[in-house]
C-alpha cells in the first residue's frame, strides 16, 4: 500500500489528479488529517460479471425503492460519514461537494417514498467510476442502490468500477483483486472513455 500525508486542506484539481493516477484520499476522523492511498492489489467489481442474488433481485423488481440519480447528495455524503469511526471528514465532504457540483461526484439514491433510505455515492471521469461509500437506513437499500449504479454504468460503457479494497459484503457481487499495475493499465484505458455518467 502506497500513502502519503498531506495537509488538512485539498484542493479539488488535485483530487481529480489524484483519481488519475490511481490514489484516492482518505481521513483519519471527521476532523483529522488526510493521507492518500493507491492499494496494491487493487479491488474492483467487473462490470461483466457483477453478482446479484434471487434475493436481491426479488427486491429490485418489488419496486420498494424509487432510484434518483444526484437529487440529494449533501444528504447521501453526511449519510455515509455519519458512523462511529469515519475517514469521510467534514474536509473531504466540502471538497466532493464542489466536486459535485462541477459534474465530477454523484449520488445514487434509493428513496421510500419521502424518504432517503440508502445509497452511494463516487466519482466519475472518463469511463472510471471511483465508489467511495454507501449508506443504507432500510434494509437492502444501499443493494438496490449498486445494482442500479452498475447498470448505468454498463449502459453508457464505463469500463472501470473500482471499488478499492475488498470486503465480503463487495465479494458478494463480484469483486476481485487485481495488481496495481493492471489496474492502472485499466484505468488508463477507462480514462479515454468519452461518456458521461449523468447529463
């Protein structure tokens, strides 16, 4: 694993640069300093062969989560730092707003009726799609969620869902490990993608 320190400030074009080559920033609290990572190996979830069990697919066609695409993610991003121990520090929420709001980070939002009851949310460029967290408030939701982020993403011909490290909740759906040298030859790749994960 690569790291390296910085300071309580990030500037928002070097966290794009950062995407770029592979390094993702991470904090040690809600108010700590930040340190940037490039894992090695790297986890992704293939987009080809992503997972979706009876069960879960039995919940998608129930209808019981409307999908919105960017409609809140102030509230998806506090969702996602709001636990015990968190790396997403209110620094890092400023930052992917403004991100956000020049095109670059999106939400993906399950929502029962009135409700924000899960989702994720990450950065786009090119054809990468860099996931950084999920929430859920309602059982499945955040699920729900993943699999809409995944068929968008396969329908506008994205190449990359990194999703960092591996977990067993991510196993579930088809993540692997990959070198971080195949990761970057991949992302390389993705990066010359000329789409747009929402218009």
């Amino acid at each position: 694993m690569s790291t390296r320190k910085t300071e309580q400030h990030i500037d928002p074009d070097f966290v794009l640069t950062a995407y770029r080559n592979g390094y993702f920033p991470m904090a040690e609290s809600r108010t700590g300093p930040i340190s940037w990572f490039s894992p090695d190996p790297r986890t992704i979830i293939p987009l080809d062969a992503f997972r979706v069990t009876r069960s879960l697919r039995r919940k998608v066609k129930q209808g019981l989560f409307q999908i919105r695409i960017n409609t809140d993610f102030p509230g998806v991003i506090r969702a996602c730092a709001n636990r015990h121990e968190t790396w997403i520090s209110d620094e890092i929420i400023s930052v992917y707003t403004l991100l956000h709001k020049r095109g670059y980070v999106h939400s993906v939002e399950a929502w029962h009726g009135q409700v924000l009851a899960g989702g994720l949310y990450g950065v786009a460029i090119g054809g990468a799609f860099f996931g950084e967290s999920m929430f859920s408030l309602e059982a499945e939701a955040s699920k729900v969620a993943l699999v809409s982020l995944v068929g968008r993403l396969n329908e506008r011909g994205f190449l990359v869902l990194d999703s960092q490290y591996i977990t067993e909740h991510l196993m579930q759906f088809g993540a692997r490990q990959i070198s971080r040298d195949d990761y970057l030859g991949l992302l390389a790749r993705a990066l010359l993608v000329d789409t747009r994960f929402a218009d």
